[in-house]
C-alpha cells in the first residue's frame, strides 16, 4: 500500500512538472525547451553569469512577438524581445507591470523590505516621499561632500602609485564610493579610503560575496515567494543588518537629541519617521525606525557598487584605447578652464566624459535584467495572449546593449555612440541601465555625478594602462549578482 502511494505521488509530481513545462506551448507561445529542475537557468551561478544565459535566449527567440516564454525552474516566464513591448511594459502600462518580482520579507529580514522591493501603493507613496532627495538643488548640495570625498581619494591615490605603479582600481573605487555614499546617506564618516577593512567597507563587501548557493537561494526565493515567506527565508546576512540596523539607529538618535539637520538623506528619514501618524497621508503612516534603516540600506547598497562598477569598467575600456583616453582628459580639462573649479556646474559640462560612462553603462551594465510582476491578467496587445496575474516579466538588457541592430560591433567600445545626433536615432528602450519609466533609479542622478567626479579626479592626473594580470576580455563572476569582474582590475597608472 505504501509502495503503491508513493508510486501515485511520484507519477502525480511528474504529471504536474510535465504540465508546468507545456505552459508556453499550450498557449501557442514561443519558448525555448527547459530541462529539470533548472528550467532553462542551467549553469546559473556555476559557469555563466545569468546575463549571459539571458542574453542567449533573447538571440534565440528574437523577431518570433513582442514576448518569448522561458522557464525559471519550474515557473514559466515571459522574456520582452520587441522595444515597442518594452516601452508598454515599462511606461504605458506600467499599472499592470508596477512591481518588481523582488523577494522581501519585511517580519523576518527588515531590511530586505526597501524601496527597489516594495510593491503596490506603499511603493507608490514611499517613491514620492523620496524623490525630493535627488533633485537637482539636493544635488548641488550634496556635491561638496562628494568632492572632500574625492580630495582624499586623490590623496590616496598619490600615495598608492608611490608604492608601485599597478594599483587594483575595482576595490579603491569601491572605498571612494562607500566613502561618498556612507556621508550623503548616513551623515557618517566610513574612512574606508584610510582604512580597506573598515566596517562600512567590510559589511560592503560581504553584501556582494555571492557564492553560486546564496545566489540560487535568492533566486529560488523570488520564484516561491509565498512558501520563502512562510519558510522566514532571508536574504540580508545577519551580520550585515545588524550593523546597518545599528548604525541608522544611533544616527538618528544622536541627531535627534543634538537637534542636527542635515541636507543628506538621513534627514529626510527622519522627517518621515516623525511624521504625525494620527493622519496616513496619502496611504503611508509615518516610517517606523526599521523601514528607514531599509531606505538608507538600499541606497547604500545601490550607490557605492553599482557607481564604483561603472568606473571601473570605463577605465579598463580607456586604459586599451590612449586615443580615447586622451579625449577624456581634454574634456576634464576644458570644463575646469571654463568653470575654474572642480564645480557642480563644471562636472556637468564635462560631456564627453558622460559618453564614456554610458558607453561604459551600455557593454557593462550593472544590472543586466530587470524583472516585472504581472499584477493583474493582462492582454497583449495585437494578440489573444493573455499575460496572468503573478507571473513574472522579464526584459533582458544586457542582451538588448548586445544586439548589433541597435549597436552594430556591440563588443566595441565606442563613447561616440552617445553623441547625441546618434542617440537621437535610435529607441531609447534599447539602452536602460537604470531602467525606465516611473519605477527607473531614483538615484539615477546621484550616480552618474559621483561617477563622473570619480572619473573625472583620476584622469585630471593620472595616466591608465593596462596590467598583465588583467585579462581581455574580463571573465565575468558568474555568480555575482551584479555584473561584476572575477579577480580585481589591475592597472598600470602614472601622475601626468
């Protein structure tokens, strides 16, 4: 009898695993062949990034609808091939697409809960508490705590090629961008640039040590989001939040007690936190003391990485190519005669500087996918295809900054394809590194001005190389989870 029960139970599972897998064909649906149990993720996190897996599917099923069907595991997927979907998907009917399909768990990992995560009208009205904090006059006042940043960073620079000339920029620009973001975001002093092992630095690190389980785990955990939950997975380390849970805490209690107002984002948590909650204004009460320290976590989380990534990659793609090098620095140059300073106004007229970024953004971009939850059934339009509510959208942007029909010898870097005449000629969906629409970065802006005063301080006095312990082309970490180099960037680098 019990031979005969798991018998029936087996055959039910492969019944049922065999009906997931004919999810797309039933539907008359494009898709690529899955196998078990890895759907068509197999290698993920082990020997290919999931950019590169992506990327391959969306050249597969490429020109077949605005949409293909893949399999993560056992859940069917849908994969965005058509830009005029994408720009559906993303802006004209975002109130289908508003959430991420990112895994939180506010009760048993707080921090996880932060503003890329959140879903529904508490995203809504949380983004707009927020979005005050990027404006352009928040910019201009928070730009000279970036530039004493990069002061330091210059000096340490100095010191550095006084040593030897190779230097590993990937983890030094790691410490300037957790020394900016640690001061704009928590008021605090990180010395991660005087001290590599520092806490900001070293609770930094440990956030993007991905081995391939964790990423699977965190993967698996967007995909049952339901049973993670009642599992109490968490994806934040306890180490980690207990450290940034104490640090907001102490911060806003020394603040408050010192009645200390600052123009950072910490100040604008705090004023959230004591808002009056006798009144939810417009749906959101007052932000307890632990969905603030998520807040200031995940701008944390997203600005010093995602920024010191971007640099890295340009300056490995200019120290290959003098020419381009060299027109970089008359950039920097020309702002810094015409301005006289280092200026908020000088940064922004460094133009050519802001193509190499982008261009750095378009082959290398930090986060190669961005994920969309269906949150309601959805009809595609020109079809009889109903997208159902909870499953899962995704649009593959690193396969998209890698479609020579939009960038003809995408493996060439070329800071020239952002010149805006040719910006101007082709679909601004094929670029969007910090996504679009109302869910793009909100901390778009913060980035690209430290990246650019980053970059902007190395090539105002240093020359770039490049080390033989530098591989061409890099070797992706396949299990990181944003699109990082495996083994440091090493550089040759000399005051000019």
């Amino acid at each position: 009898m019990l031979l005969y029960l798991v018998l029936t139970a087996l055959a039910l599972t492969v019944w049922w695993i065999r009906k997931r897998y004919s999810y797309w064909s039933e539907r008359g649906v494009p898709f690529i062949k899955p196998t078990f149990p890895t759907g068509n993720l197999g290698g993920m996190a082990s020997r290919e990034h999931i950019s590169a897996i992506m990327e391959r599917c969306y050249k597969q099923l490429k020109g077949s609808g605005p949409f293909g069907g893949i399999f993560f595991f056992i859940n069917p997927v849908a994969l965005a091939l058509d830009l005029d979907f994408i720009k559906t998907v993303l802006v004209k009917d975002f109130q289908y697409f508003h959430d991420r399909s990112v895994y939180y768990n506010e009760k048993d990992d707080p921090l996880s809960a932060h503003l890329f995560a959140m879903e529904g009208p508490k995203w809504r009205n949380l983004r707009a508490k927020l979005t005050p904090t990027f404006t352009s006059g928040k910019m201009k006042m928070m730009f000279p705590t970036i530039i004493s940043v990069a002061d330091q960073f210059q000096e340490l620079m100095v010191k550095e090629i006084k040593t030897g000339d190779e230097i590993e920029m990937k983890e030094i620009l790691a410490r300037f961008t957790t020394d900016v973001i640690g001061s704009c975001a928590f008021g605090l002093e990180c010395n991660s640039l005087h001290s590599p092992e520092a806490e900001f630095r070293r609770m930094g690190r440990k956030i993007f040590q991905f081995g391939k389980f964790k990423l699977l785990k965190i993967v698996l955990a967007q995909q049952f989001r339901a049973i993670a939950r009642a599992l109490h997975v968490t994806t934040v380390d306890s180490d980690v939040s207990e450290f940034f849970m104490g640090a907001v805490k102490q911060t806003v209690e020394y603040r408050e007690q010192n009645k200390i107002e600052r123009n950072d984002f910490m100040n604008l948590l705090i004023e959230l936190k004591n808002a009056n909650t006798s009144e939810k204004e417009d749906g959101l009460s007052a932000l307890s003391i632990e969905e603030a320290a998520a807040q200031a976590f995940v701008f944390f989380l997203a600005g010093f990485e995602t920024s010191s990534t971007a640099m890295s990659y340009c300056l490995y793609e200019l120290a290959q190519r003098p020419d381009l090098q060299d027109k970089a620095y008359e950039d920097v140059q020309a702002a810094l005669k015409k301005h006289g300073s280092m200026s908020y106004e000088a940064i922004h007229d460094m133009n050519y500087i802001g193509q190499c970024i982008n261009e750095s953004l378009r082959k290398y971009p930090p986060a190669s996918n961005l994920l969309r939850l269906v949150t309601q059934d959805y009809k595609v339009p020109n079809s009889n295809f109903i997208l159902e509510r909870g499953s899962t959208m995704i649009i593959p942007v690193y396969g998209l900054h890698h479609d020579p029909e939009f960038y003809p010898d995408p493996e060439r870097y070329d800071p020239e394809r952002f010149f805006p005449e040719q910006v101007a000629r082709r679909n601004p969906f094929c670029f969007l590194p910090f996504g679009e629409g109302p869910r793009i970065c909100i901390g778009m802006r913060f980035g690209l001005m430290q990246a650019r005063v980053g970059l902007a301080y190395l090539l105002k006095d240093f020359r770039f190389t490049l080390s033989n312990r530098t591989p061409v082309p890099l070797k992706i970490n396949p299990s990181s989870a944003v699109l990082t180099s495996e083994g440091g960037l090493w550089l040759h680098v000399e005051k000019r």
